[in-house]
C-alpha cells in the first residue's frame, strides 16, 4: 500500500482578494486534475481556525488525492494524502491532526 502525505505553507503577497486567491487554488487544481488525466470528485468550502479553504477529492486512475487548503490574508496552508482507497482513513487520520495557529 502506497501513501504519500504532504503538509505545507507558503507567503502570498495581497496582491488581490481572498475570493479570487481561493479562484486560483481551485484553478490550479482543475488544470493538475486534467493534465494527469485525473478527475475532480469533489470540491466542499470548510473553515479552520476562522480561516476559508477547500477542501477537494482528485481520482488519478487508482488514486485518490484528497486535499485541503486555506487561505489568509498572507499565506497558504496545504495538507493532502494521495492514497488508495484501503488508505482513506489513515489520511483523514492525518488531516485531521493539521491546525492552523494564531499569526504571531
């Protein structure tokens, strides 16, 4: 069983609202869906900490990448698990455990 887990963050300058930054991720993962012949199941709006994200479900051929992300007024926070579907929990498990902290 193969099971990729990955969590990140990244500085984004404001350079244009929340709404069209949350436009761009879902762009971006749409245009990562096609070009690997994959297909997006599903996209939900989720909120953490008080902070807007997506939360979205990818099928590449066996695979399923689930993902999340938010969006504050200077970063990016990523979480995802690519995984079979006999992995599902152990990635929601992984989810999950993710927290976004108070800026400091």
């Amino acid at each position: 069983m193969k099971v990729v887990l990955m969590a990140g963050e990244m500085d984004i300058p404001p350079v244009c609202s929340l709404e069209l930054r949350h436009f761009a991720v879902e762009d971006f993962v749409q245009a990562a869906a096609l070009g690997t012949g994959g297909k997006i199941l599903s996209v939900t709006k989720i909120t953490a900490s008080g902070v807007e994200g997506r939360e979205f479900d990818v099928q590449v051929g066996d695979l399923i990448v689930h993902a999340r992300y938010f969006v504050d007024s200077s970063r990016m926070y990523a979480v995802l698990g690519s995984h079979m579907e006999q992995a599902k929990q152990l990635v929601q498990k992984f989810e999950d455990s993710f927290r976004l902290l108070p800026n400091t």
